[in-house]
C-alpha cells in the first residue's frame, strides 16, 4: 500500500508542478484551495487526472472536502481506490 501511495504522491505533486510552478513548500497537511495553491476548477482538473491515471473513480460525494483537499488525505483517498 505504501508503494502506491508514493506513486499517487509523486503523481499529484508532478500535476500540481504543471498547473502551478514551484510547489516545494507544500506541507502533507496544507489544504490546496484554502492556500491558494490551486483553485476550485483546477483541483477539480486535477482530480481528473488522478481518476484518469489510476483508473479509478471516487465517489467524492461521500466525504469531507476536508479529507482530500490535502495532499495526505487525497494520497490516502485515491490509494485506498486503487488498492481495492
């Protein structure tokens, strides 16, 4: 499970480096909207890039914006749908 979340990891954090720059400074715990890092329509494109990528689907109705708008818990989130 550790392996696929890295590669989850390094995926969203390549995405975000295309869509915005320079994103060193990112924390596990930053929530990408709130920051400013991304905004709504641009994380809702990287979604799809993640779902696109992995193959998979999340059902994001079903949680807490909370949960995923972070990089841990959207590693944690698309991991657990790839695992299954």
């Amino acid at each position: 499970m550790e392996d696929i979340k890295q590669k989850v990891k390094d995926f969203i954090l390549s995405e975000l480096r295309k869509r915005v720059g320079d994103i060193e400074n990112i924390n596990m715990e930053e929530n990408f909207i709130e920051s400013g890092v991304i905004d709504s329509f641009g994380f809702l494109e990287l979604l799809m890039s993640i779902e696109q990528e992995f193959n998979i689907h999340i059902n994001f109705a079903e949680l807490d914006p909370s949960e995923f708008t972070t990089l841990e818990g959207l590693v944690f989130h698309c991991g657990k749908a790839i695992a299954l």
